[in-house]
C-alpha cells in the first residue's frame, strides 16, 4: 500500500503533467504567424486599427456565424501594444485555459468533501489529461482560437456559480455577465442561457425578503429579459453563412448527423477514426451511471448538477454543431478546436463514476467497474495528448515555421503561402498590410534589413 501523503502527491503530480506538458510544448513549438482563418478574420480589423477608421460596426461584425466581440477586446488592443506579437495571444489562451481547469478542480474537491472524502482523488488526473490535451494542438498552437478557451471559461465558471446549492443573487449577475461573454465570443454560448435557466429555476435562493417562490420568479424573469436581449443584439443584422451540399434524403442526413457527433464526441479520448465507437460507449456509460445515480439514495441531486450542467452544454453544443458541419463529412469532427467542448462530456463522465464509486454501499463489480472506467479514461487521454503533440508538430510546429522563414527571405509563392492558408492569393493580398505596419512576422523587419545592409557593407569598407 502506498502511504496516503505520497498517493496524494503522486495523484498532484499526474494532474501537473500535462499541463506543464502543454506549457513546455508551447514556449518551445509556438511560431509567431498569423494561420488559416486569421488572415481574412483579423488582418482587416487590424488596418482598420491603424487608419483610425474602426467602429463599433467592426467590433460586433460577424465572422462566420460568430460575433467574437469579447475576443477582439483582447486581442485587439494586445495586437496594438505588441505589434501584433501573437505569442501574447496565446499566453492569454493558456491563462484562460489554467483558470478553467482551477474552477473544475475546485469543484470537484468540493463534491469529495461532501462525501467525506479529501479533496484530491483519482478525478483530479483524469479532468486535466482531458481538458488540457495536446489533442486538441490547435487551441494551443493557433493564437486566433484564444476566442474558443474564453469561450468555455465563462461557460465553466458561469454554470459552476449557478449549480452551487446557496445561490447568491451576485452568483446570479455574475452569470448573466459571463452569458454575455461567452455569446458574444462563439456562437453557441446561446446554449448558456436555457440551460443556465433550468439551474435557477432548481437552486434555492438566498437571502430572500420576500417568498421563496416569488423571488425565484423575479429572477428567473430578469435571466429571461436579459436572455430575450442579447438574442435581439446578436440577430440584428445577422446574416447565415453558405450552407454545404445536404444528402438527397432525410435517412442519409440523419445518419451522417449521428456519425459527426458521435466522433465528435469521441474525439478528447481518441483523436483518431475509433472515437466513433467511443462516443457510443460515452453516452451508454453516462446514461448507465446517471441513471443509477439518480435514483440512488445518499446522492443528492444538487451533488450531480455542476456536471450535469456541463455535460448538457456539451451535448447540446455537439448537436448544434453536427447540423452546422455534418455536411462536410464525420472526418471533419476530429477538428482538434473542438476537443475543448467535448472534453466537458468526459469530464462529467468522470465525476459521475467517482460519485459512483464513493457512493456505493458494497465493494462490487459496479464500483470496480467504475474505478476501471476512470483509470482507463485517463490512459487513452495520455495517449490520445502524446498523439496530439505529434500531430501538433506535423500540422501547425513544421508548416508554421517553414512558411515564416520563406515570408522572411522574401519567398511568396503559392507553395509556401499553402501551407498557412487553402488561398494563397487572399494572403498575398494582405502581405502588404503586415510589412507597411510591422506586423507580426515583420514586426522586426526594418532592424534585420539594416543590420542585413550593415554586414554586407563591412567587407567593402575594409577592402578600402
């Protein structure tokens, strides 16, 4: 038997790894260069800047289906200070990242306690291999995605306030302002609003000055009004992306439909083909332990509800994105940037099979099995992080480094410019713009030109 003081330290340790994994992969492999959708996302927006022509317009203007407006409060005015150093991005995504991770650790040592349990158990290593994955390499690699990981901090931190037993009305404007954010950075923070409803209306409120019901009624009435105007905000102009091609029958849709979100929601334990079948073994364990949970007596249901909260997010957000993208074919779910959704699902998976185990009266085959389900997630999450930093070295690390030297020597070929973006003539059209101000990769081109010139002039001074 290993001494509790060092399982609890090995337990640490394991939860540390991957994020520090993730924090040495990225000081060492991040290159600074704008990627794919950044060009045309966010290139504009920056010459607007600089001409002094920027408006409000432009802050909560459309990309895709999305108004990130919270996003480009960040990164706008960090593009500014820096000179577009992206690298700055990415240390606000990697911030958002750590304070996320806090929030759900926190919460789930606050469930062990309520079941007398110390705060660091086997969940802890299994939230962090999952959340915090170089599975998902894009979130870490691609400084534009800052938007995804803001996105699902206000998300966390907004449903975690509204689960908490004692709800606060400061819980509840603090909510209301992450719901803004997080609307207001991805689309689907829109998702927020019912299932943030549904926690108010099952929380108890407190302090109440007058009845309980008639102050439920009030608040849920203002989450309704603010719900009701941040859609009015957000549709006012608003304009559907182009539709893919849709198969010629509803049965070919609807399967197309089940492949997508079932890989989809695969993807954090198995970036690879097989996370269909796992997405199919994660909704039949959830509906098994949720099911048994529920029913089981010593489990309240406000034990369940933070994760219950979380993982209807990440369902919802699985379904609504598998109508958006099922047409482009189910590969196109194992997208690394959505892996930061998805993880929520397992994660979820993970506490309720804890609950599980701590909450059964006998050591049987449920509680072994449930244990074995946590030690196995957490085995195919290091894999599934070990695979991610490979794929993060072949597709962003190696492209991203080679286009940046070609650009620097002056190499604008379609080849080169391939390898950043599927247009080459859309970035050759935006070069311009980073080289007049000194953006990003040119943020240092006038000092290398010149001490360029300064050393190919020494050999003639000295000949003289």
């Amino acid at each position: 038997m290993i001494p509790h003081e060092r399982f609890i330290w090995m337990l640490i340790s394991l939860t540390a790894l991957p994020v520090v994994g993730v924090l040495v992969f990225v000081a060492w492999f991040y290159v600074d260069i704008p990627f794919s959708d950044q060009w045309q996302a966010t290139v504009p927006l920056l010459e607007k800047l600089y001409r002094g022509e920027l408006t409000l317009t432009d802050w909560v203007s459309q990309h895709n289906e999305h108004r990130p407006l919270f996003h480009r409060l960040i990164w706008l005015p960090l593009a500014w200070a820096t000179h577009w150093n992206t690298t700055f991005e990415v240390a606000a995504t990697l911030l958002f990242g750590l304070a996320t991770l806090g929030i759900l650790l926190w919460q789930a040592a606050k469930t062990a306690r309520q079941f007398g349990q110390g705060p660091v158990t086997w969940v802890w290593p299994a939230i962090a291999w999952l959340f915090f994955s170089m599975s998902q390499y894009e979130t870490w690699l691609q400084s534009y995605l800052l938007h995804w990981v803001l996105h699902v901090f206000a998300v966390v931190t907004g449903l975690t306030l509204l689960a908490q037993a004692s709800l606060k009305p400061s819980h509840i404007v603090l909510a209301i302002g992450l719901g803004i954010v997080s609307t207001f950075t991805v689309a689907s923070g829109v998702l927020f609003w019912p299932i943030g409803f549904a926690l108010l209306w099952r929380n108890r409120l407190i302090p109440a000055p007058v009845s309980l019901h008639r102050y439920r009624v009030a608040w849920s009435g203002l989450w309704i009004a603010m719900a009701l105007l941040v859609a009015l905000i957000y549709l006012s102009g608003f304009q559907m992306p182009l539709s893919q091609p849709q198969p010629a029958n509803e049965i070919g849709r609807l399967v197309g439909l089940s492949l997508y979100f079932l890989t989809w929601l695969g993807a954090p334990v198995l970036i690879y083909t097989g996370s269909l079948i796992l997405g199919l073994l994660g909704v039949g364990a959830f509906a098994w332990v949720l099911c048994g949970l529920w029913r089981r007596d010593g489990v309240q249901h406000q034990h369940l509800l933070p994760y219950l909260a979380y993982a209807a997010f990440a369902l919802t957000n699985g379904l609504l994105i598998s109508v958006v993208r099922a047409d482009m074919g189910w590969q196109q779910a194992l997208s690394p940037r959505y892996i930061i959704i998805s993880a929520l699902f397992w994660i979820a998976l993970a506490m309720f099979l804890q609950i599980h185990y701590w909450s059964s009266r006998t050591h049987g085959r449920g509680q072994r099995l449930a244990k074995g389900l946590i030690v196995g997630m957490i085995c195919m999450a290091v894999i599934s992080w070990l695979g991610g930093a490979y794929m993060g070295l072949k597709h962003r690390h190696w492209p991203m480094l080679a286009a940046r030297q070609a650009l620097r020597d002056g190499r604008e070929d379609d080849a080169v410019l391939l390898q950043i973006h599927n247009n080459p003539a859309q970035v050759r059209e935006l070069l311009p713009v980073l080289k007049a101000h000194q953006l990003s990769l040119y943020r240092c081109r006038t000092a290398v030109v010149e001490e360029q010139a300064h050393m190919q002039a020494m050999p003639s001074r000295m000949h003289c």
